[in-house]
C-alpha cells in the first residue's frame, strides 16, 4: 500500500495503516494466548488454513503479526516469521526445511553460536561445508547433488569479512539452492538482501532493528524469489493447502514456530517496534561514529590493525562501498603485541565492557577470551581472530565524547 514511501515514513506509518481499535497509532500489546469463536467453523477455518486468524499464540499472534509485517515491509520481502530471538529464528528455519541427508554450505566465518548449532544438526545427519565467504569460487567448488542451502552472514562478526553476496545469489539461483543471509550485522536499512537474490533473509531483532538493549526477538522473512514449488522438503498436507509461494514460510511457521516453540512474546514485540522506528536515525549516527573511531584508531602507533569495511585498507572495502548503504556499527581492533588488552578496556569510562551489539551504547568485548573462548586457538587462527582483538559495537554517543574515551585509554595505558 505505501511501499513507495522512503524507509522510515513506512514504519512510522505501519501499524495504523493496520487500523487497531479507536485509531490507536501503535498496535495493542495483545497478551490473550487463547482466541475464541462465535460459530466453530471459524475456528475450523483458521485451522486448515482457509481462514486468516488466530487460534493459538504460540503461532500467531495480533501484536507479533503487526511486527512481522514492519520487518516485511523494512525486508521489501513477502511474508516473515518472528521468532523469541535470532537464534530460535535460525534453528527453526534450518528443522523446519532440511532433513538428514541434505547438504549446507556456510561461510566459516559465521556467528558462532550458528557455527554450533550446525554442529548440532550435523550429529544429527546434516552435511555442511564451511567455507571463505568472501569468494564465490569456493561456493562453487563445494557444490553437491544434495546441496539445498547456502547460508551466509553480510558481515561478519568480529573480523568484518564482506561476502561475496551478488555472485553467491546467482549461483543459488542457477542451481535452485535456497540462499538464506543473515542480516543482521546490517539490518536492513543499510542492506536489502532482496537485491542480491536471497530466498531468505534472518534478522536478530535483539540487535539493530530494536536497538535498545532491552527486548530479545528473531525473524525470518522469505523475499518471494525461491520456487517453493520444486523444493522436495515440502510437507504433502501443505501443497494442498498453501498457495505455492507461500509454502516455504508456511512450513517455517507450522514446523519451526509451532512445533519448536520460539515464540516471541507480545511485550517484546511491542519493545522491538517501537525501537525500529529510529533504526534509520540511529544507524547513521552509529555508522558517522564507528567511521571516526576506526580513523582515529587506524592512525593509532599502538593499534595494530582496525578491521572495519568502512577503511579504504579494509579488503572487502570496494564491494562494502557499491552495496551497503552505511558501513555498519561494528568494528574490532587489535592492539600491538604485549599491549594488554584488559587493562585497556578496564580503562575506558564510557565505553561499557558488554556482549550485545546493536544497542544504543557503545560496547567493547575481548573476542578470543569470551564470544570465540569455545572454539579452540586453532579455529580462531583459521577465522582471524587474534587474542588481544576487541569487538566494539559502536552506538549513538556524541561523537567528541567517544573520541575522547579512547583517546585518554589509549595515552594513559
Ligand atoms: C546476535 C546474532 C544472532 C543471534 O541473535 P539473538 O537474538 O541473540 O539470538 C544471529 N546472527 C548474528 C549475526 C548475530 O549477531
């Protein structure tokens, strides 16, 4: 209805355009786990998906509908799922549509708890390959008769890596693999996966998108570009039912919400909508401080190396400036040799030690010592992790203060 309005006009607008009861501006937080029916067809219909409605909060639910349609919306997708979080978004997404037998491809450098969960699949009978993201050719190479998905992060987490994104969604697309990116390092303010061919597209709703540290949410959202019709993983009871395109989100919702439970509450989603509608204010004050703070810590004698896509000397910098709107609010860096990297965060006053990002704050985190601890030194090495690396999610500070945080940590330590 109003999808040629610019990004932040569509969200401010998308609940009332829904029109909740006396001209309500924000969709109610509805918290009724139940709903009733005057005549029990409806109810009936609703179950055998003849009938738009609700019957059950754990798979639908008036306040979640109306996030799912914002994050829709935001996604220029077609349908979405929101999940309790990004992780219950991701596990759901990889049950519901993959069975023992099938075969992944993943960028090595992933989020590390979907790293583990793949582990956790692939003890029950999933084949994955891992690979350098940032080369198509690699997808290529790991190419299967039963590869059926490839799944990618925009960037990733700590060491910034870009991935190839246009070139792996043609390969997806000319072998009909479904091609599912993460977006969530981004959010899609600054990147549509749409535009790149993805069939799917995850968001941590805990991170950009509410933006305030203070609800847990996940989502998945299907663009309409992958033809579910073809996919062998599709239940028989739903090609009955379900028109062809939406057979892919529909067995999301049934297997990976309703059967697996990650439901998303109504008080968070309330939380999560009413931070996204600053996402686009926040992300470019987030990205205008993350770009200062990486120059000056570039320039720094006792930094070792800045890893940000937003610096000319960032190896995927090229690709970052054609495709991404903003460089995003995350960057690592990595002190010199011998410089000990607690007592340089124990320094800073206003940067706070903490493991969320996308929060309005800045915060800083030793990688090897916490987020990355399980995988081993040697896995670290693989992914370019150094042990004296530190994440920062940079958040919507005054700049000048900021600055000045690392300036006074770095001269005194
Ligand atoms: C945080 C994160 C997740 C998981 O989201 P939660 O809401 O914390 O479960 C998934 N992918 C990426 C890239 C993340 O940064």
């Amino acid at each position: 209805m109003n999808d040629k309005k610019g990004f932040t006009t569509t969200i401010l607008h998308s609940d009332r355009l829904l029109k909740p009861e006396f001209g309500a501006l924000h969709q109610p937080i509805h918290t009724a786990v139940t709903w009733g029916y005057d005549d029990v067809q409806g109810l009936v219909n609703v179950f055998q998906n003849k009938a738009k409605g609700y019957a059950y909060s754990r798979q639908g639910n008036p306040t979640v509908t109306a996030l799912e349609h914002k994050v829709t919306q935001m996604e220029h997708g077609m349908a979405t799922v929101a999940f309790s979080t990004g992780m219950a978004a991701i596990s759901a997404t990889l049950l519901a549509l993959l069975k023992a037998g099938d075969h992944i491809i993943a960028s090595s450098y992933l989020f590390g708890n979907t790293r583990s969960v793949l582990q956790t699949y692939t003890d029950m009978g999933l084949n994955v390959t891992y690979v350098d993201a940032t080369s198509v050719q690699e997808f290529r190479n790991a190419y299967q008769e039963n590869t059926k998905m490839v799944f990618v992060e925009t960037i990733a987490n700590p060491a910034t890596q870009v991935a190839d994104l246009g070139p792996i969604g043609d390969f997806c697309e000319e072998k009909g693999i479904i091609y599912v990116v993460d977006n969530t390092m981004t959010s899609p303010y600054i990147f549509r996966p749409v535009t790149v061919k993805a069939s799917l597209v995850i968001n941590s709703l805990t991170k950009y998108i509410g933006g305030h540290g203070n609800a847990l949410g996940g989502s998945v959202t299907d663009t309409g570009l992958y033809n579910w019709d073809k996919f062998p993983n599709i239940a028989a009871i739903l090609r009955e039912q379900i028109r062809p395109e939406m057979l892919g989100i529909t067995q999301i919702r049934k297997r990976g919400l309703r059967d697996a439970g990650g439901t998303l509450s109504p008080e968070a989603a309330h939380s999560i909508s009413v931070g996204s509608e600053t996402i686009a204010l926040r992300l470019e004050r987030a990205c205008n401080n993350a770009l200062a703070l990486a120059r000056l810590l570039e320039a720094h004698p006792m930094v070792s190396k800045v890893y940000y896509p937003g610096l000319e000397s960032h190896p995927e910098h090229q690709l970052a400036a054609t495709i991404f709107h903003r460089f995003g609010g995350l960057m690592s860096f990595a002190l010199n040799d011998g410089v000990d990297c607690f007592a340089f965060l124990n320094r800073l006053k206003l940067v706070i030690k903490s493991s969320n990002l996308g929060d309005t704050r800045t915060l800083a985190i030793p990688v090897a010592h916490t987020i990355f601890f399980e995988l081993g030194a040697e896995r670290r090495a693989e992914m370019g992790i150094p042990d004296s690396m530190v994440r920062l999610s940079v958040g919507i500070e005054d700049e000048e203060d900021l600055l000045q945080d690392f300036k006074q940590a770095l001269e005194t330590i």
